[in-house]
C-alpha cells in the first residue's frame, strides 16, 4: 500500500531437532519495553497463538505522542496488507456458498471490468487478482489512492484500462494493490453488499472480532485507536524525530480491500487461531471457511524473488519464497512459514503463522520503525522453534540506520550542485491543465512568486514549484508527509510543453509513490 515487508528467511544448520518452547518468553514483557524505548515507538500490541490457545493479547506504550492513554488489547491498528488474507477469506465464503470459483473470470462477474489487454481482461481470474502475476508493474497504480483519495472503488477499477502492464500476463510476480480493489468490488458485485459491510458481517462478526472495523468512520468513532507516527524531519521520510501524523492521511477508502482494516491484539488472537484451525472457529462450533478453502489459501502460486542480505542478517534469508492467495508461503532456516506484513503511513503490521508448530502471532506499531516489526519477527521464531536468541531487533535496527545513512548521502550527492540552467520558458508558458491517462488530472498554475502544482484528484495534494535545473522543478507539498518528487516538463519543436514526467525525490521513497508511471499531455483550453 500501500508498502509491504519483503520475506527474509536462511538456512541453517541443527545437528538434533529441537522441541519448540510452549508460551512466550521469560521476560517478554520487559525486553518488549526496552525495545520499543529504544527504537522510538510509541505504542505496539502483541498477539501470541499457541495450540488454539491466546497466550498473550497486550498492548505496550501509548495510542499517540503527548497523550498518556495506553495501548491495551483492545485497541485497534491500522493492519494494512495483512487485510488482504481477510479479502481472501470474504471470498472463500462466497466460494463455499457456491456463488463464484476460485478460476472463474472476473468479466463473467464484473462484466465491464477492463485491462489494459483485451486478452489479459478475457482471462484474468478470480485467483489472478490475488497472486500479484497480472503484469502491472511494482505498486502501479497506486496513486489512484495514496496518498488519500475521494475516488468510488468502481471509478478507481474503471481506471484500471488505462495502466499499461510491465511484463506479459502471469509471467512473473511484480505487488499490487489495485488489483485487490477488484476483489472488494467484485464481492459488491456478486453479494449486493459493499465489501465493508461483508466484511464487518460475514467475517468480523461471524469470527467474534468484535473491535475489528472495516469503515473508516467506524475506526474513527473508536475511541481505543491506535494514531499514526512517522520520522519526517531528518532530510527524508524514516529518519529523524517521530511526528504525530494527520488522521486524515490515511489511505483513500477505494483501496480498503487491499490494507484498510484496523484490528486489535484481541481480535487478531481470533484471526491467527482461525488460520490454524484451517477455518475453523476458536470455540470449536462452525466454521468461516472450509478446510478446502484453507488449502487453497496456503498453496503457493507465484516465485517470490528473494532480496540479498548483509551479512548479519544472512540468517533470516529464506531458501524459497512464494506467494499463495493473500499471504507468503517462505521458510525460516528450513521451517516453513506463512504469513504477511502490512503498512499504511504511519502504522506497520506482521502476521506470522508457523503451522506445523501449531503457533501463530501478531505484531502491531503506530509507527514506521519496521526493524522493530522484523527483529521481533524472528525473535519469536526462533523461540517457538527453539533457536537460540540472535538479538534480531539490534540487527535490522543497525541496518535500518545504515539503510537511512546511504539514502541520505545519495541524496546529499543527487542535489549537491545542479546545473544552473533554465528554465527554458516563461514560467506562464508551463502553467495549464494536464492529464495522466490512468491517474487523471493536475493543475500547474503561476503565482508572484513561482509556479504551484496541484493533483486534483487527490485532496490537499498541492504545493510549490521550486526550479530545479534545466526544465526539471521539485514539487514542495503544502503536506511535508507527501513525499516531494521531480517535475520534467518536455518541450516540442516549436518550444511547447508536450508533457510532463515525475520521479520520486528520495531513494528510499515507498513504491507507492508511482510518480514514474505518470505521462501527463496538456489538455486543451475548455476540453
């Protein structure tokens, strides 16, 4: 989403198996305080799983910065990415209700569902929406709802046509989340009820997840929620102080399908017990899915490519990483393991499941330190498969820094002496109307004291043009968490603005932020 968490999985080598160790650490609770002190989080909760039993559902530190009310397990997070297994699951009812299959076309339930190829629009499936194998490139699309957006889920599907596709249909694996707005529309479709509502009745209820909400204005009127945190003051977005973010950022609705759920630990201890169970309720009486279903979820589909580590974290690389229907299928040292990461602005999530030792857990953040999420990750896992402790979080937040420290140089070198050249025009020649065929319109206008830059179909995503070199400006949003990006204005013969192109400004900008997608033509005067 909006961001998601790539696998890091190694192998290693047991002389002897190890039985895995039953309940949550000795001393948990304090190293949980001493981390989330020292990496700067201000509240997390943790949900821990073990044989169908909760063993832990708590919260640690507090809901926002400046205020002292503290998380506890009944406070809700936003989940991002980890909601697309909960899409998954609304459809594995409707599979089990007889009303779609799993390889169906999506035409034959969206008939006036579009892709860029009218082949790939004929073929795609229900299943092709949720294994990331469409051809769409890394995150494309993506600002049709980031970094907010007043888009219908229907308007934003409809925009789909327009996304030219990267690599050919089902030819290899590039995330998406787009695509899972589909899902959601398609359950609309099919149901009559919007995906929110399916979800809060068919999923939330049935499962006794009781302070999980699928409404924006639900989470909201939740007093007990979690606020959203992020480092915006230390030269690029992840380094610096920690800074309360606006509410109102969140990401637009239309995307909720693909990362718009808010949970508590409560809940999520339901959520991992009901994956563990293969469908099956925690009280032991019905079920949300059948075990059919949950096969089908947890079969892997597509290759992951697997990211190179450093060294020091060599260990948590995986032999294989895959991706099933909503969540990856990876291993750890040679352990398979299941699970997803999410992120929306300000908040992270981990859903980690390890089947054949019967254990499950969660981890939540209201803030953007994803070392705390990834250094506990394998902490735990390595506890419930009986590893000995690698101090984990010390590691990837030793990575984390470095990772800042060279985005930061590179950045520094980007902008360090530009070319003292241009602009080539007038700047009253660069202003007007302009549209980006899948994303829509922006509104370059001119004021006493330069040129401003509106995307009109995003709310309060506008701000200054500030020249860069030659024809190229930097966008300085009225909102500093939007990240900033380069604005390349393309001249013809006859020294007219053809088009405009954008590229994200920071090297470690989100993929969400698809400013390299945009091709934005001038719209004539009145059309």
């Amino acid at each position: 989403m909006v961001r998601t968490f790539a696998t890091a999985i190694a192998a290693a080598v047991c002389l002897a198996p190890v039985p895995a160790l039953a309940a949550p650490p000795e001393g948990f609770d304090a190293r949980i305080e001493a981390l989330r002190k020292e990496m700067g989080v201000p509240g997390m909760s943790i949900a821990i799983v073990e044989d169908g039993k909760t063993t832990l559902a708590k919260g640690y530190g507090v809901r926002k910065l400046g205020g002292n009310a503290p998380v506890d397990a009944d406070t809700i997070f936003p989940t991002g990415s980890t909601g697309k297994a909960v899409t998954v699951a609304a459809l594995a009812i409707l599979v089990d209700q007889g009303k779609i299959a799993w390889d169906d076309k999506v035409i034959d339930h969206i008939p006036w569902f579009q892709m860029y190829d009218p082949w790939v629009t004929r073929e795609m499936t229900v299943r092709d929406l949720l294994v990331h194998r469409s051809g769409l490139g890394l995150g494309a699309g993506d600002l049709l709802f980031v970094p907010r957006s007043d888009r219908s889920r229907r308007e934003t599907v409809e925009r789909l046509r327009y996304i030219k596709p990267a690599t050919s249909f089902r030819s290899s694996y590039a995330y998406d989340n787009v695509l899972y707005m589909v899902a959601g529309q398609l359950i609309e479709e099919v149901t009559g009820q919007t995906w929110e509502d399916f979800i809060a009745e068919h999923v939330f209820k049935a499962a006794g997840m009781e302070e999980s909400t699928s409404h924006g204005g639900a989470r909201f009127a939740t007093a007990n929620r979690a606020f959203p945190h992020a480092r915006m003051d230390g030269g690029l977005r992840g380094a610096g102080h920690q800074e309360l973010l606006d509410e109102r950022d969140e990401l637009g609705r239309n995307a909720a399908p693909a990362g718009g759920l808010a949970m508590s630990a409560s809940d999520l201890a339901r959520w991992l017990a009901i994956q563990l169970a293969h469908g099956k309720l925690p009280e032991g009486e019905g079920r949300l899915y059948s075990e059919a279903q949950a096969r089908e979820m947890w079969t892997p589909l597509v290759i992951q490519p697997i990211r190179e580590l450093p060294e020091p974290l060599k260990p948590t690389q995986p032999n294989f990483d895959t991706y099933a229907l909503g969540w990856t299928v990876t291993d750890y040292q040679g352990e398979k393991i299941i699970w997803h990461g999410g992120a929306v602005f300000g908040s992270l999530t981990a859903v980690v499941l390890i089947p054949e030792e019967d254990v499950g857990f969660s981890i939540t953040i209201n803030s953007e330190d994803g070392e705390m999420i990834r250094g506990l990750m394998y902490e735990l896992l390595d506890h419930y498969l009986g590893r000995p402790p690698a101090d984990w979080p010390e590691k990837w937040a030793a990575f984390k820094q470095q990772r800042v420290a060279a985005g930061l140089k590179a950045l520094a070198a980007q902008q360090s002496s530009p070319a003292d050249i241009g602009p080539s025009l007038p700047l009253a020649r660069y202003a007007g109307a302009y549209k980006d065929a899948w994303y829509g319109r922006i509104a370059i206008g001119q004021k006493k004291d330069g040129l401003t830059i509106d995307f009109t179909e995003t709310p309060r995503m506008a701000g200054r043009l500030e020249h860069y070199q030659y024809d190229t400006f930097v966008t300085r949003f009225d909102d500093e968490s939007i990240e900033p990006a380069y604005v390349t204005f393309g001249l013809d013969a006859d020294g007219k603005v053809e088009r405009i192109t954008m590229k994200a400004v920071s090297p470690l900008a989100d993929f969400s932020y698809d400013y390299h997608d945009l091709l934005f033509s001038p719209v004539e005067a009145g059309k």
